[in-house]
C-alpha cells in the first residue's frame, strides 16, 4: 500500500490575498482543498481559471481552492501585480504569494499549472497538471466528499472571506484595457475588465459603447450584444466593419458600425483542446483564446495565444485555419509548417511580414506573408527563461512579457509589458532601444523616459500619435512621436457600466 504523505503546512508569514487573514491546513481540515499552482503571464493558468470557479460554486460549503502563485516573471512576484491579476481575472478564492517557491518545493510540483487535492484529514490524495482537467477533479472531490461523509470527517461550512474586490472595486471609466486601436474614423478601445468596446473621436468624444458591460456571448446591437475581456481588434475603413477578438469568449467577433450590430463570424464559444494544426468552417471551428488581430487585403492573421499558433481567416469564403505553428510551445524558427511560438498576443504588419509579440519567450517574430514564408526571431533569447531589460541587437536583446507591437514608419513599437516600458525595434538589423518609461510601475505623464507605465499591453500609431492601452493603470496613454510627449487621454462622460449611464445613452 502506498504510503499516504500529509500535506505540508501552508506558510503563515507570506502575503496572502482575497482574505483578511492566513489560512492553514490544520484550520481547513474537514474540507477538501485544491492548491492551485499558478503564475498570472501563463494562458494555460487563465483557462484552469472558469474551471475552479465552477467547482467553487459548485461545492460552496464543502470545498477551498487555494491560488498559490509562483511566479514566473520577476514581475511576477510583486504583491501589487498579483493584486491586479486577481481583480483583472476576477478570481474569488484566497491567494498566497509563494516566494522564492518554497511552497512549490515543499509539494515537488513541476509545472504551471497544477492543482493539488487536498482530503478532510489533510492528506494529499491527487494532482493534476495541465488545463482541461474539470470533469476529473470533479469525479474525484464527490468521491471524497463521499468517503468522509461516511466516516463523519467532513465539515459542511461555508467559508467567509474578504475579497480584493470588495477593497478595491473596479469603478473606473476603464477596466483594465487590454488593446487599442487608431483608425481614420476614431479610436476603438478594448476595456477588457467591462466586456465591451469604447469608440470615441480623437477629443475623447463617445462615439460609441459596443456592449453592454456583461461578460457573455450575445450577438445583436451595440446595448444588447455581449463580449467577454475582448483584446485586439482590426478595422475595414472601406466598410466601416470592425473585427474583434473576443478572447476569453474563444471566438472572432464582426461589428458594423453603420448597422451598429454584433455578429460572431468564428469560434463556438467552447475552448478547442486541439492544438494540432487544423482549420474549418468559422462558425464550426472552436478556437483558443485568440489575442490580438490584423487585417491584410481579404485576410484576417490572429495571434491565438492558447494553442501556440498564429490562425488566419478568409473574410470571403469564412474558413479559418492554422498559417502557422506546430502548437507546441517553444521558439523554433523555420518554415511555417515547423515553426514554434509561446503564447503570441501582439500582431502587426507591413504589408509583407507579420511581426509577433511571442510573450512567454519575451521575444519578437518575424513570419513572413510572401515566398519563402519563414519564421524568424527578430529580436530576445527565444527562451522561455530567457526574459531581463537590456536593450541592443537581436539576440542579445532582453524583454519582459511583451504582450503588444505596432509596425509604423519602417520601425516596430513593442510593449514590453512586465518592463513597464515602451521599446523601438529596427525590423531588419533587430536592434531595440527604450523609448518611453522610467522602468517602475506608476502613471506619469511627461516626455521619454521621465514616464511611467503600469504593465501596458496594446500599441496602436496613427498620423504622429501612438497610443497605448495602459492596462493596469485602467487608461490609455497618447504619445506625440515628434516631442516624445505622453499624455493621459481624457474620454468625456465615460463611466464604468457599473455605475452610471452616459448622457445620450
């Protein structure tokens, strides 16, 4: 008989999150308990996510789902930003910061992410690594829940904690906006934290509210339909059509701004667990968080940060399919059919190449739209440890989680999101020099360098401006490319949905 191993106590001393004080294995006995071994940059920590929600809600009195976050990123290990991954993702159960991975040690875990079952009486009884393990889990917590039922060893209680929430709710005009994008009609910003768009002139003038601030998946007019935490987005000047990627809806969305609808044209609105590379008909293709979109001729390219890959969609005949990637998550350069990425969520273009923000290699890509149609790093080590904040040429080039890029003027703008900055890359030689933020996470306005970011994630030029989704600091960033000026823009009469309706709406 294999010997049962207890489960080590939880540290008491480390700074925990969403409760009011630190929770301990002896505290929980009588319930089960899944540790949840996670790092907010990663995709497949963000799907295991709806999943513990579920069986939150659905074992209220009977279960405790512990996030321990071990943290990739350097910045990944600040308490604040561990804060604001809580709010963003809007996770309910109690988070302890596991530093210097001794929590990760003390239970041999080997991957992001894996859960640990916990029994009534404190001993571990499974674990699972990986996403798509809800059905399982759930299997095993009725089991449990079951045995101890029997023996009289479980305690049915529902636990009262304190939420980041409920300290901070998220009543700002914007919640944390994900992506942005300038066009000659106006500005379309993804406010990813209220499941909606904002479209509004240059003067920050509301055009538009395309959704109606409740996550779902609900096509319809601009008040009815319904997106969830939508991310980039691509525009049809000529049609005055908008495509969105509504991200954690899995699906590709179409907004006419003539019509003022909202239609889904890819995804099923299920996650797809296929990562091979494949394709269909828009509507019948499940898709995998896509990310970030770009619009070349007839033909949308996304960045679909689940499986690794980089998709493209014919607008005419509405098939989409893989352009390139194996799904296996590395960086491996090459033809289109070997090439490997890791969670790209930035895309643009000159009109011959696509330029990637690959964000768990902290790495630029290059994937080329003519013969040959190579795959090549433009600059960062490719490795999915190799992350830092030096600036220089090709390889030797360090970024931090960069989640967006923008091509403009024959140079590539990057959001080099866990830097807190904003670089400039050379797309031929692979040079890449800091241009705007101090490196520390704040919101200042200024010129070059005397800024500061909060993790900002979409880059968006149009005319001499560039615009920047600054995500964590719920605004969006306006740079004059001339002076180098930042300015924070101001969107007249904008509320979070929340808590107040615009005038006219």
């Amino acid at each position: 008989m294999t010997p049962r191993v207890r489960a080590p106590e939880l540290p008491q001393n480390y700074p925990w999150l969403n409760t009011d004080h630190p929770l301990s294995m002896k505290q929980l006995k009588g319930r089960v308990v899944i540790l949840d071994f996670w790092t907010y940059c990663c995709i497949n920590c963000l799907h295991v996510l709806p999943e513990l929600k579920y069986l939150e809600q659905k074992y209220k009195d009977s279960l405790t789902v512990i996030g321990v976050h071990s943290g990739k990123f350097a910045n990944e290990q600040e308490t604040e930003n561990i804060r604001q991954a809580i709010l963003r993702y809007d996770i309910e159960h109690p988070v302890v910061v596991d530093q210097g991975f001794r929590i990760w040690q003390e239970y041999a875990v080997r991957a992001w992410p894996t859960l640990m079952v916990i029994d009534p009486k404190g001993y571990v009884v499974g674990s699972v690594s990986g996403e798509g393990n809800r059905d399982v889990l759930d299997e095993l917590i009725t089991q449990i829940i079951q045995e101890h039922k029997n023996q009289g060893t479980i305690n049915f209680q529902e636990l009262s904690l304190t939420l980041e929430k409920q300290h901070q709710p998220l009543i700002t005009p914007l919640a944390f906006p994900g992506k942005v994008l300038a066009t000659p009609a106006g500005l379309f910003v993804a406010d990813s934290g209220h499941h909606r768009i904002v479209f509004s002139n240059f003067n920050g003038d509301i055009l538009h509210l395309i959704g109606n601030g409740k996550s779902g998946l609900t096509d319809g007019n601009f008040e009815e339909a319904q997106f969830s935490a939508p991310q980039g987005m691509a525009f049809d000047e000529e049609k005055q059509i908008l495509y969105v990627a509504d991200t954690e809806n899995h699906a590709l969305r179409r907004v006419d701004i003539k019509q003022q609808t909202v239609e889904t044209i890819a995804g099923t609105g299920e996650q797809s667990r296929n990562i091979r590379p494949h394709g269909g008909a828009g509507l019948t293709t499940a898709l995998n968080s896509p990310w970030d979109l770009v619009k070349v001729e007839n033909t949308l390219y996304i960045a679909m940060a689940g499986p690794h890959q980089i998709w493209q969609m014919d607008l005419a005949s509405g098939i989409i399919k893989t352009y390139a990637g194996t799904g296996a998550e590395g960086c491996f350069d090459g033809s289109l059919t070997e090439s490997a990425f890791a969670q790209p969520s930035g895309i643009t273009t000159n009109g011959n190449e696509l330029y990637i923000a690959d964000s768990e290699i902290s790495s630029i890509r290059g994937v080329g739209l003519v013969e040959p149609q190579q795959v090549r790093t433009v600059c960062g080590s490719g490795d999915l440890f190799g992350f830092g904040d030096v600036d220089g040429q090709g390889e030797n080039v360090r970024l931090q989680h960069c989640l967006g890029v923008e091509y403009f003027q024959n140079y590539l703008w990057v959001a080099d999101t866990y830097n807190h900055k904003i670089k400039m890359v050379n797309p031929h030689s692979g040079n890449c020099q800091t241009v705007l933020g101090n490196g520390s996470a704040g919101l200042q306005d200024g010129q070059g360098k005397n800024t500061s970011f909060f993790e900002p994630s979409g880059l968006s030029a149009i005319d001499s401006y560039l615009f920047i989704a600054d995500t964590n600091n719920h605004v969006i960033r306006r740079v004059d490319l001339q002076t180098l000026e930042v300015k924070t823009v101001e969107f007249n009469g904008l509320c979070s949905p929340d808590i107040c309706i615009p005038k006219g709406f």
